[in-house]
C-alpha cells in the first residue's frame, strides 16, 4: 500500500498544484490518507514539506510565464477618435463616438523589467466635426468622418514587481498607422491623407490566471503630421463642402484606446 501512495505523492502532485484550488485539495486529502493508513511517524514532516510547497505554488498563478524569451496573444478594446482642429475657433469636436480594436500581441524579454512589443492592431471609428458658422443656414453643420486606420506601433514595457497575480506597467512607444477608409471625391466634405505617424503611451495590470495572463490596458496617441487634404488639392468639390475645407487649415489625430490582452 504504501509504494502505490507514495508513488500518488511525487509523481502527480506536482500536476496538481498548478492551481491554488488543487493545491488545498491535495493538502488535505494527503493528510487524510496517512492518517486513515497509520503512516503518523510521516505526518509531521508530510506536512512541512506539502504545506512548504502550496504556499509557493499558490502565491501566484504561472509563475515562469514571465521568464519566456518570446510569446505571443491578442487583444479585443474599444477606442474613441479625436482630432487636434486648427484653428480650434472655426470646428471642433463635438461628440466622441466609440469604436471597436481588435489587434495582435507579439512581446519579446530583454530583461526582468523591460519588454519590446509589436501589435499591429485595427480600428474602427469615427469622428464628428461640428462647424459653428454664420454661413449655414442652420447655424451649425457638422460633418461626418469614418476611419479604419491599421496601426503598427512597437512598445517599450516596464514592469513592476509581481505582487501575487498582479502587475502593474507603463508603456511608451509610437509607429505608422494607414486608414483604409479614406477616399477623395466630392461627397466627403472633409477628406483625411491615410498616412499617419504617431507616439502612443499608456498604463496596464497584468493579472495572471491559471492559463493565460489578461491585462487590461489604456493608452493614448497622439498624432505628428496633418493629415488633411486641403480643399484647393481637390476637384468637383461643391459649394458647401468647400466652406468645410476652407475652415480648416490643419488636423492632428488623437486617438484614446481600452483594450484587454490575452497573452
């Protein structure tokens, strides 16, 4: 009897204790078994060394997922596009519409702090520019703007400390972005180049689970290049979209994004 229970001991406890859940049950049920078998001259040192064991495993979960040279995942989000107006007085803004990002995480360890990452990532949204204005009947108009810009920014990560299944991170980084939805022709008042160039930063926690590590993400982009196409670059423009392209003489992109990693 004993070599079947001993054999249960080394061999797939070690299995088991991936879980924190497993862990007690294994505590136990170990202790129950000797008992219940009079191994009682074992007890006590079974229960130094198990006891020993399970606070270590059930400190955090995964806890060498960290130590992998490369490793990979995704990420599901929402964001929600802003632009930078110039001049601010003539257009603005006026409502920041959701939209959904869907990405790709490529992570690789440079050291036990810092992490070089690649996530081409895609978005969906759209903007709103509301134009106050004498000339409109109205009084005010607005215009419109849908963009799906596809983003290729590469992230310096610095990590805390784990504290558990916990932690904490900055992020900084930057890289190009196309938008795949702009198009030049008379019906679009304002029309965006699809080249971009941006810097992103932000903060995240990863929390780590039995399987996989999520961590809930926030970022902001800032864009450096205009990316309107002046009103005088454009034909067959009629003659109100030509009072949207001449109130404007330079937009920026913004752009404010919560995503969840799944690595």
């Amino acid at each position: 009897m004993r070599q079947p229970f001993f054999l249960f001991i080394f061999y797939w406890f070690p299995l088991l204790c991936n879980n924190q859940y497993y862990c007690t049950f294994v505590f136990y049920l170990t202790i129950k078994i000797m008992v219940a078998h009079k191994f009682k001259k074992y007890l006590f040192i079974t229960v130094i060394l198990l006891g020993f064991v399970t606070t270590g495993r059930a400190a955090g979960n995964l806890p060498y997922v960290d130590e992998k040279l490369i490793h990979f995942g995704f990420l599901l989000g929402f964001n929600t596009l802003d632009f930078k107006v110039t001049p601010n007085d003539n257009a603005r803004v006026s409502t920041l519409e959701p939209g959904f990002t869907v990405g790709i995480i490529s992570d690789l360890r440079l050291n036990r702090y810092l992490n070089l990452r690649f996530t081409p990532t895609l978005h969906f949204g759209e903007r709103e520019l509301n134009f106050p204005s004498p000339y409109f009947k109205s009084g005010d108009d607005s215009v419109n703007i849908s963009s799906v810009p596809i983003c290729f920014p590469v992230y310096l990560k610095y990590s805390a400390e784990r504290i558990g299944n916990y932690r904490p991170y900055l992020l900084f980084g930057g890289g190009i972005s196309y938008d795949l939805s702009t198009t030049a022709n008379a019906d679009n008042p304002v029309t965006l180049k699809p080249l971009n160039i941006y810097t992103e930063f932000g903060v995240g926690c990863d929390i780590y689970f039995s399987f996989f590590k999520l961590a809930p993400e926030l970022k902001y982009s800032i864009g450096f290049n205009d990316i309107l196409v002046p009103g005088s670059e454009r034909v067959g423009l009629s003659e109100k979209n030509k009072l949207f392209s001449n109130y404007l003489s330079h937009l920026t992109s913004r752009m404010l994004t919560l995503s969840f990693n799944f690595e």
